[in-house]
C-alpha cells in the first residue's frame, strides 16, 4: 500500500475508531435515516472550519519550523485580531472580509515588532525560558484586550448573507441547501480564503526567494548563514507571516464568531494539536490536519454532548502519536 493510501486509511480509521469511542445505546439512534441530516450537516460544517483551523495552525507550524518555538500568544494575538476587525466594522463600517486587507499587514507588523523586541532577545534562552514568554505575552494581551473592550462579547452582523447575495457576476441564494445540509455564507467564505490564502503561503514558500531562504533556515540555520541568508531578518519575517496568518483568520471567522478576550485560547489548543496531527513545519499538513480536526470536533458533538466536543479531538491526537509520531505529512526523522 502506498504511503498516501496509507495515510487516507489511517486517517478513516482514526475517524471511525474516535465515534465508537464516544457512542452509547442511546445515542446509536443517529444512525437512523430520521437524523442522517444531522451526520451529513456535521460533515458539512466540520469540513469548512477546518479550513480556518489550518490556516490558523499555519502560522504557529511555520513559526515553529523556523524559530524552533512554540508560541502560546498564538491565540491571543487572533483575539488582537479579531478585535481589530470588529473596531473598523463598528466604528468604519468596514466589511470583515475587507478588513482582511488592513488586519494582515497590521498582525504582520506587530509579529515583527514582538520578534525583534521579546523573542529575539531571548533567543539563546533555554526552550522553557522562550515558552513562558510567549505564555506571559498571551496573559499580557488578553488582560489587555479585557480593559480594552471588558468581558463582554461581541460580534457583528452582515447585512448579506440572507437571500439572494450577489457574488461578482454571479448571484447565489444562501443559505445553500445541498442533499439536506445547509451553507451559510460566513463559513463558505472562511473556507474558501483560508485554502486560497494557504496555497498563496505555500507557494511563496516554494517558489520564491524568500521562501527558500526560509526553507533553508528552518532545515540548517549554520549552513544559511554561511551561504548569506540574514537569519536574524528571516525569523521576524517567519514571524510576522505566522501572526498575518491569524490575522486573516481572525477576521474571517468575525461574522460567524463571537469575541471575547478568551477567544483566542480554543483555537490555540486546537492549533498544537493540528501542528503536531499534521506534521511540525508541514504546510499541507496543517491544512490537512485542520480539515481532520474540524470533522472529528463536529461529527463528536453528534454523538457526545458539546461541552465534549474536544474529547473526539485528543483521542485522534493520541492515536496518531502512537501510530504515526512525525504526523500525517512529516517526515520520518
């Protein structure tokens, strides 16, 4: 069997594995053609928000696979996100999908300022030193964001999205009803950014300058050093695309998400699961591991109680570590 029949195999069986986990007699009635509805449009919405999930996981896997550093203000910096794109739709009127525009640049300079002002001085400080300053910055900037904008949450509402919305040339009617599921507008659109979004990362990756200088100081920081690469000017870039990323997460998940100063800290989790499901410093395994992840946390709140819906989550996470440690898309070293 090949290594990617292997993979869509293991993935299945994990899949199946966590939902018998989580059954019980009662609940084995959603078996039933009454509530198959309910297992497609689980299927459904998993499927989209893993999409943003791996965009999310993106920026942490990226800024792991060059700085070695597991960044806990990961989440508080999409709450800062988030918070951003809601100030310029409550105070400008600016759409949330809009405000992706002003949301990425904004997170891509404030990585570069925490880079250059907190991470790079710490630099050569033990592994748990580096941990706890970034799990300090998170605590810094959720205090900051609950004086800012108090405990309350908060959320916007589109004026579209209802009936008929044009899209270009092409009008369509939401929600989308396909064999019983529906799509809302918000979650189609999160979907689709965060996968164009990371093909663009993957390719400026792949066939850039810059992506390769990247690349090459994530795999041998001495031996991009000596072949010129600036590596002090490549880990604020990897930063600053790690925080852009969030950026743009944080303002597609706006319309469909509610913000508090805590926010960030479900995604967070999420996230280091995916990193570590999809491969550490695997761009296609984080999107791989975000859509795996959105289907098990949604098909386990079917057959589990929501305030549960994470307990399907860890139990993939565990099986793959002890079937497959590197991750989906790892390599074997």
């Amino acid at each position: 069997m090949s290594k990617r029949k292997w993979l869509v195999a293991a993935t299945a069986a994990i899949i199946i594995t966590t939902l018998l986990f989580v059954l019980n007699r009662e609940q084995l009635a959603v078996w039933s053609e009454r509530n198959a509805v309910v297992m497609r449009q689980a299927v459904v919405t998993g499927f989209l928000i893993g999409g943003v999930y791996g965009l999310v996981a993106l920026g942490l896997t990226l800024i792991f696979g060059v700085l070695d550093i597991i960044n806990f203000a990961h989440g508080a910096l999409l709450t800062v996100g988030m918070y951003l794109s809601f100030t310029m739709f409550e105070r400008y009127g600016i759409d949330p999908y809009v405000s992706i525009l002003i949301a990425m640049p904004a997170l891509f300079i404030a990585g570069l300022v925490i880079q250059r002002l907190i991470i790079h001085p710490a630099r050569h400080a033990p592994a748990s030193n580096q941990l706890l300053l970034t799990l300090g910055l998170a605590l810094f900037l959720e205090n900051l964001m609950l004086v800012a904008f108090s405990a309350t949450p908060r959320s916007v509402r589109l004026d579209y999205g209802r009936g008929l919305t044009s899209i270009g040339p092409i009008a369509i009617d939401f929600p989308i009803r396909i064999w019983g599921t529906t799509v809302t507008l918000p979650k189609l659109a999160a979907f689709v950014f965060a996968v164009i979004l990371t093909v663009l990362l993957y390719l400026l990756l792949t066939r850039t300058d810059l992506g390769k200088a990247i690349r090459a100081t994530a795999q041998d920081k001495e031996g991009a050093r000596l072949v010129g690469i600036n590596i002090d000017r490549i880990n604020m870039v990897t930063f600053g695309l790690g925080t852009a990323c969030v950026g743009a997460a944080a303002a597609l998940v706006l319309p469909f998400l509610a913000v508090d100063p805590l926010v960030g800290n479900t995604f967070n989790i999420t996230a280091f699961v995916i990193v570590v499901l999809g491969g550490m410093g695997s761009v296609p395994g984080a999107l791989l591991g975000g859509l795996v992840i959105g289907l098990t946390q949604e098909m386990g709140v079917v057959f589990a109680p929501s305030s549960t819906k994470l307990l399907g989550v860890f139990v993939v996470f565990i099986l793959v570590l002890m079937l497959r440690p590197q991750g989906l898309l790892g390599g074997k070293g």
